[in-house]
C-alpha cells in the first residue's frame, strides 16, 4: 500500500525540516562533564541551520568546528591528557587543511586572517550565514569551520548560524567542538586557532 500526502486546507503542503539533535557538554582532560546546552541542526531548503543554546559558558567568542569523528573524550597525547582530542581532525572532506601552512594538532593557526572574521560572521540571537566561496583575499576554510558563537556576560547564547556550506548529512555521526577563544583576537595573548576545546556535542547518525 502506497501512503500519499493529504492537504486538508486549501494552502500548499508543508513537509516538516528535518532537524537532529545533541546535548552540549563541557569537556575538559579530566574528560565529559557537566550538560551544558544543546546543538540542533535543522535542513533547509537551501540552508542547513545551525542553532547553539548554551547556558553557565565563559563569556566571549567561541571558534566552533564540526570534527570529524563521534567523540568528545579525551585523548593521551605525547603523554598527556588532551581535551576532545578523539574527536579528531576538522571534517575537511575536500582537502583543504593538508595545503595550509600553520597546522596544530587538531586545527588552523588562523593568524594570517583578520581577527574580526567572526563577529561579522555571527550575532547572538541572529541568524547569520556561513557562505561558500569566501570573500575576496580570503583563503578557503574547511567545511568543518563554522562562524563563532558568542556568549554574553550572563553565560548564555542562542545563536543561528545558516550554512551554506554544509549539508544535515554531513552532521550526522560527527562532533562539534566549542573553544575557549575565537580563531583569531586582536589581543595577542590569546592563542590561535580557538585555543582549549571547552564543550562539544556528538551528533546521531
């Protein structure tokens, strides 16, 4: 038996976005803590809309990745204890990380881009779009590397970032990592590439 649609008003049909769903948690090399928020990823039809609602965060901006594997623990690295380490590298499925000078461990040095790249990108409580190709002068980004989220100083954000970059699928059995700094500051006692993982979430398949 086929099942068919069934308008029961005279409007077009509306099929419901599909939209996945996380709990954030507050990480650290002692390892997954404390809940934190929650990390919703909802399709469009041209958009893949990221929402961020955090509560109890430092205040500030936070660079935010998607990583490539489905984990937030931590990870021995040259014997010491690394925060969200197994969740691996930046989900960079085109390449674009393995032709860019300035690597860490698990990300960019983004010292060679303007400091303010993600206060334009990204207002708490707005929705702002993360767009492919960049702007002019700008190097490609990852697909991984979203805008940042900023926190106010109640330690609380609801941030929408639209993403033109990405697709719902390509959230699905991954993780999303919050630092504990923007990519790149002005104040150069800041490290680069967001410094410290602080909160992340694993996304279902």
């Amino acid at each position: 038996m086929h099942t068919a649609l069934v308008c029961l008003t005279a409007l077009p049909c509306m099929v419901a976005a599909e939209t996945i769903e996380a709990p954030i948690h507050r990480i650290s090399a002692q390892g997954v803590h404390d809940r934190l928020g929650t990390l919703s990823v909802r399709q469009g039809a041209g958009s893949v809309e990221i929402r961020v609602v955090l509560s109890e965060f430092p205040a500030g901006w936070h660079a935010m990745h998607v990583h490539q594997n489905p984990s937030c623990e931590r990870e021995l690295q040259d014997g010491k204890w690394v925060a969200g380490a197994a969740s691996g590298m930046h989900f960079d499925p085109t390449g674009v990380m393995a032709d860019m000078p300035g690597m860490t461990g698990d990300g960019m040095d983004m010292a060679d881009n303007d400091g303010g790249m993600e206060m334009a990108h990204n207002m708490d409580g707005m929705e702002m779009p993360d767009a492919d190709p960049p702007p002019p002068g700008r190097k490609p980004r990852p697909l991984g590397d979203l805008p940042a989220v900023y926190t106010d100083e109640h330690g609380v954000t609801d941030s929408r970032i639209l993403s033109y970059r990405l697709q719902l699928d390509q959230f699905r059995g991954r993780s999303v990592v919050l630092h504990a700094h923007p990519e790149a500051s002005e104040d150069l006692r800041l490290p680069r590439g967001g410094g410290e993982k602080i909160a992340c979430a694993v996304l279902p398949n």
